[in-house]
C-alpha cells in the first residue's frame, strides 16, 4: 500500500532537497541540464521490468528515487508496483537501507511513485539499489560515489584591491560543480556569527592531476562588506572562518548514453559528491583585507 498521496503542482528547478515535496523535481530529471517528465513505460527488450530515475546525494539526509513499472508489450497491463521493495545497500560496510513509497500526482497528471530512505551517502562509498518483489529477478543499478578530492592552497598574493589565493584539488577528473567560498564574520556590534556565501559556480581550470581556481579575496571582502551594509573602509569586522564547497558528480552523470550500471532496468541512476573545506588566513593577508582576525575562537 501506498503510504502517502501528495498533489504535485509544479516540479522546481535542479536542487535535491531535504524534504520529500523539496526532491520531487527528481521525477523529471535525469540530468543537471536536461529534463524530461515522461517516463516512457515500455520495454522492447523484455528483459526489463522496472524504470529507475534518481540520484544520491551527500548534501541530504533523505534520497529520493522515482520507481515505474515497465510492460513488455504495447498491449500489455502495467503491472503497478504493489508488493514492490526498494532495498539499497551500501557495498562497503554491507549496511542496507529499506525504502518506503509514496504516490505523487504530477502537474500533467498522470501518477507516480517515488520511494524514499533516510540516511546520508558516504564518500568513495559505492551503493546498489534492487527493485522487484519476492521470487523474481530484481532490477538493479550502482553508483561509486566519488571520492573527497585531496585539498592545497598556496600562500596569498596581490595587494589591496587584488588580494588571491590559488587553490589546488588534486585526484579530480571532471570540473567540480557549485564551487562556493564562506566566509563566517562577526558584524560590529553583535556576538553571533554570520556566514555569508558567494558562489565561484564552475570557475578554474583542470591541471594534470587535478583542478585549480583563483580564491578572490579582496573581491569577496567586498561584497561581504556590501552584504553586511558596511562601508568597505571599515576595518572593525571580526573574520572567523573561510571555507568554501564544491559537489562532484559520479561518471554516470557524463556518460547517460553509455552507462552500464543498470541491469534488468531503464533510467538513470547516479550520485553527487559535497565536500567543504576550511583554513586559516594568515593576520598579514587579514590585514591586507581589512578584517580583524578573530579565527582562533572557533
């Protein structure tokens, strides 16, 4: 039995979210830059029984995946997912996940269901998902998610108004997505920290053994100070933490039309990489900036 019934009206845009009504955009999309909300549940090869389309993804407690039934035949019944188990398990360690279901209402429509499971993927983990009922071959799909990339920096360069530093992630094949700086600040008159993102998107480039882009310090600076409606001479802002994000997809990502980790399925099955990574500015390079360094108290 299906647990829940929700009424979908528009499906968003490409953000995994933590709750389930937040990743339903997920029935729709196989790809960061490519969507199609048809599932096509016809199979001409006989051979599979079940459509998968989802992802996991490290920056979420809950994953989300879409379930549909395939018939072999035009004239064949759907044969619908009652009794339908979702099982995942985690190759590694052996942990396994039971999945529950729910059936959503999309905007044109039609039904599905998508089946869901709380627990967080682990890097350089790899999982399988097997879909089917008791006493038959069941579809199954896995996915390596990728690795945290090893972590560099050099030592500051520039002045003022162009203060960088050049930051190395090395073991990375594929240009990281959502590259992101954060810079935790304590405003003047106030205790409480303030993290303030500012988005790079997919900047730097690839090097031999991995990838590199330019951190842009007194720009950043800048528009913290904007951001906090300073004036950008203001030297009495309290600095105390810089870090920045990225997410790395799994080769399934890359290579839809080639992929071969689905068996007795269609769809798509894949995994997206967080990682975040913090270090300390130097008191010259705070200086340069025009922040008090108030690291150590973190």
């Amino acid at each position: 039995m299906m647990r829940s019934f929700l009424i979908i009206s528009n499906i968003s845009s490409h953000h995994l979210r933590r709750s389930l009504l937040g990743v339903v955009w997920i029935i729709a999309c196989v790809g960061l830059s490519a969507c199609d909300n048809t599932i096509e549940p016809l199979v001409e090869d006989g051979g599979s029984s079940y459509a998968i389309h989802g992802f996991l993804d490290m920056r979420s407690e809950r994953q989300v995946i879409r379930v549909e039934s395939l018939r072999a035949t035009v004239l064949a019944d759907t044969e619908g997912l009652t009794g339908v188990e979702v099982v995942t398990s985690d190759l590694m360690t052996g942990q396994f996940n039971v999945w529950s279901d729910s059936l959503v209402t999309l905007d044109d429509g039609s039904d599905g269901v998508l089946y869901y499971a709380d627990f967080k993927p682990i890097a350089g983990h790899e999982y399988r998902v097997q879909v089917g009922r008791e006493g038959e071959i069941k579809a199954s799909a896995t996915t390596l998610v990728p690795s945290s990339p090893s972590f560099y920096i050099d030592p500051t360069r520039g002045d003022t108004l162009n203060l960088k530093q050049q930051v190395y992630l090395v073991n990375v094949q594929d240009q990281p997505k959502q590259l992101t700086m954060q810079y935790t600040v304590i405003d003047v008159g106030s205790e409480s920290p303030q993290t303030i993102p500012i988005s790079y998107g997919e900047s730097g480039s690839q090097i031999q053994d991995g990838w590199t882009f330019d951190v842009q310090l007194s720009i950043d600076r800048f528009i913290v100070m904007r951001i906090l409606n300073r004036d950008t001479d203001e030297q009495n802002v309290r600095l105390r933490r810089v870090s920045f994000s990225l997410t790395i997809e799994s080769s399934e990502w890359t290579n839809q039309l080639t992929s071969t980790n689905l068996e007795n399925a269609h769809g798509f099955f894949g995994s997206v990489g967080y990682y975040e990574y913090f270090w300390q500015l130097d008191e010259q390079s705070l200086g340069v900036m025009g922040f008090l360094d108030d690291q150590n108290q973190n």
